[in-house]
C-alpha cells in the first residue's frame, strides 16, 4: 500500500470520486438526437462546466463545435518556467444498447459484489475525467498543481463526428500545450500499467440498397424479384474472405505488429467469446486487432423477426465500420470501401453509400522525454514496469492535436482494461483502478514538471 503524501491524498479523494461520478453517469448523454434527447448532453456539460468551475479553473467555456454539440473547456495558468499540460477525456457516451442485458441500471452508478462500479460511460470516458480532477485535487492537497493545465472535455467523440477537431483547426491557440495526456485509453490488462502507442482510424458509411417500387408477396414473386435484404447480405459478406480477413481492393491486409503479444487465450477470455466458436482472420491476435484494417457491420436496417411479412424487400440499409491501421490513410481507405460497396452489388441493385465519418489512425512516439516521466510515474504508482500496447479503437481528435501542436508530446493512458467492457453491456470501472491511475497522472504531471527542460528550439 502506497504511504506517500500524494497517495494518502490520492486515496482521500476517492469517495468524492465515486459521488461525482455517479452524477456524471446519471445523465444520459447520448450525443445521439434520434436515440436520447440532446438536453441529456447539455445536462452533461454544464455539470463539467460547473466542476472545472469549482477546481478554481479560468476561462471555463462551452465550446459550441460545428457538429452540433458542445465539448467544455477551462484553464489553470502555467507556474513561472513551467510546462502546460492538456487533459482531455470525453462526456458523451455509447447508447447502452440492450437494457435488458444490464444486470443493473446502465445510468444508475451500481457497486457489485465484485467491487466493481458498474454504469455507462464509467470507464469511458466519464471516469477520464474524474481521474483528471481527482489527480489535480491531490496534488493540490500535496504542494499544488506544478504545471499549467488545459482541460478539454468533448461531447460527441462516440459519434465520429468531428466537431472538437474542427473547432481546434479554426482556433489552434486555445488547446497549445506542451504535452497532451488522453484518459481515453487503458491498460493492457488490469493492475498493468500501459501506455497506448497506436490507434487504427476508422471510416463509417451507410449502404442503401434499393430494387423495387414497393414490396412484394414473397409466394408471389419470390425467386425472381430482386430481394433488397439479401442484396445487401451479399455486399456484406463481399467485405470478408471465408477466414474473416477483410478484404477490399486496394487495401493490403498482412500487417503486423512488433511488441507486446496478445495471446489468442486471453482475447477470447476478453472477449467472452463462445466455447467452439472460432476467431476471425488470420496473424497473431495483435496483427488483427492493431495492425490490420478491420470491417464491422454496425447495423441493418430490415424488417424484425417480430412482425415479419412473407414479402420480398425492395430497399435495405446497413452501417459498415472500417478500422483503419497506422500507415494507412483514412480517406483513402473510405474511397477503396465506397468503391467496393458499389460494385459488390447482385442483380444490377440500386446502391448508395454515404459516409457518416471518419478518422485518421494514430502512432506516438514512445520515445519521448513525457514517456520517460510517465514510466517513472507507472512504476512508482504501481511497482511494475510500463508496458507500451497497441488499441483497435480510434480516436479522431488525436491528429488533430498532432497537427495542430507538433511540438506536444501525446500520451495516451485511462480506464478502460479489458474487464471494463466499454461499449458494450454492463460497463465498468475498477476503484482501485481509478485509484492506481490517477495517483499515475498526479505522479507524472509532478515528474514532468521537474524534468522539463523547456520548449523544444525552432
């Protein structure tokens, strides 16, 4: 057990901790209008306005991005001759898909038996930021705050929609910073303490499908009329070869990674996938999950097993997702899956695609003076050496800021171990998770601000 002051104090903070997030989580801040209402979000952000408000912070503002949506920022000013360092979490969450999965409330903050607090947006992001707060309290409490502070809280990153990252391009000064610490991530497996190095971008498209005027009586004309649902079956099934690899014209898919391993034990374990039910593709678990570009069908939109109809359909729709793999360009990416959605169709169908978003992957440089501190500050706070992982997921506003701020050193740590089960049912956060990573972040903005040696000449 950790007996250093910052520790003490870290640890003092912690039932403060699991109140605010308990009312951050109570709002359903689905940045979705057609799924929750957008008073949820506002709900949301205000209540971040009002807590960086409370930590004493300057300038605390919504920042109404081109989206639709707001994302909330604030400042503490820097000490004289020291570093300032961006942190950033996000408030809009997943839908919580089906409810009845939830074994408790999934906007309701539950602890279970297994000490684990369970709600949506626990561990991503909501607990992000509690993290962030709960580490500046600390340190407060231990001396002050050693370095100037930026917060940026963003309100749709689960929707892809870009609203933060254009933001930041039309206003480039009000994020500079001289590191950026993203509580968007987690650890590689709980109680290990892992730095993210790469993210795969991601494309979204909506494919339209259409072959008739209006449905049909499936003993009527079945057989011969173009069925819109099995045309779009047929596209889907296009996106993959017998093995599960995804295969678009174009885009090469033999990547590999080179570092940490995933075994294929512990992804299905991770994972929870069924005894006797096969993996997808083929490489290592780590080639697929973080080297390589990766198809998803999200969606159909078709008739429900409840309340079918014999009947021929005449359009269907579905949401395709494409992880995009560093070394790969998003754009080009999307251009190679609209161009393959179009011709894959049967029957001469009808196709539209539309993308709905879209962004770029992401690789950083673990070599770095902010890594050497954050290694120092894993290893103090958790006794263990730093481990440096890869993550599937994407997020967007990451090259954003690497464009915007070249100079800035980027980490990318957080909550979200593979126990946390973020975006699906049932999402958690560990205590003593949140507690190990936020003694993490204090200890690193300590240790950062000790080391730095000034901004880079040029």
């Amino acid at each position: 057990m950790h007996t250093t002051p910052l520790a003490q104090a870290v640890r003092a903070e912690m039932p403060r901790a699991r109140a605010e997030l308990a009312e951050l989580v109570s709002y359903p801040s689905v940045a979705d209008p057609r799924q929750f209402p957008p008073e949820e979000c506002e709900k949301a952000a205000q209540w971040v306005a009002d807590a960086l408000t409370a930590e004493g912070m300057e300038d605390v503002a919504l920042l109404h991005t081109p989206d639709g949506t707001a994302s909330v920022y604030g400042r503490l000013p820097a000490p004289e001759g020291a570093p300032t360092v961006l942190l950033y979490a996000h408030y809009d969450v997943q839908p919580p898909l089906d409810e009845s999965g939830w074994v408790t409330p999934p906007f309701e903050l539950t602890e279970r038996e297994d000490g684990r607090w369970y709600g949506r947006g626990a561990a991503d992001c909501k607990g992000g930021l509690i993290m962030h707060l709960a580490a500046l309290r600390a340190l407060r409490a231990d001396g002050g705050v050693p370095v100037g502070i930026k917060v940026v809280v963003e309100g749709s990153e689960e929707q892809g929609t870009g609203g933060l990252e254009r933001y930041v391009e039309a206003h480039p000064q009000l994020l500079a910073a001289d590191a950026i610490v993203i509580g968007d991530c987690g650890n590689f497996r709980m109680g290990l303490p892992t730095v993210t190095a790469t993210l795969r971008g991601m494309t979204l498209v909506e494919v339209a499908v259409r072959t008739l005027e209006g449905n049909l009586h499936s003993g009527q004309f079945g057989g011969a009329a173009p069925d819109a649902l099995a045309a779009v079956i047929r596209v889907l099934d296009s996106l993959m070869d017998k093995d599960g690899n995804t295969v678009i014209e174009g885009l090469p898919v033999d990547g590999t990674w080179d570092g940490l391993e995933y075994s294929e034990e512990d992804f299905r374990e991770d994972a929870k996938v069924l005894e006797g039910v096969g993996l997808r593709g083929s490489g290592s678990v780590a080639d697929r999950v973080w080297a390589r570009p990766a198809v998803t069908v999200l969606g159909i939109e078709c008739p429900g097993v409840v309340g079918f109809t014999p009947s021929v359909q005449a359009s269907a729709k579905a949401v395709v997702s494409l992880r995009v793999p560093p070394g790969m360009d998003a754009a080009v990416a999307q251009e190679a899956l609209i161009a393959h959605l179009e011709a894959a169709a049967p029957w001469d169908a009808r196709v539209s695609v539309t993308a709905l978003g879209q962004g770029q992957p992401f690789r950083a440089d673990t070599s770095s003076p902010a890594y050497t501190a954050m290694a120092e500050a894993m290893r103090a706070a958790y006794g263990r050496e730093m481990a440096i992982a890869g993550q599937g997921g994407s997020i967007p506003l990451c090259n954003t800021l690497r464009a915007t701020y070249p100079d800035a050193e980027i980490l990318l740590i957080g909550l979200s171990e593979p126990q946390a089960r973020i975006h699906a049912v049932n999402e958690s956060v560990d205590p003593g998770e949140l507690e190990s990573m936020t003694l993490t972040e204090a200890l690193f903005l300590r240790g950062y601000a000790e080391t730095w040696d000034g901004p880079a000449e040029g």
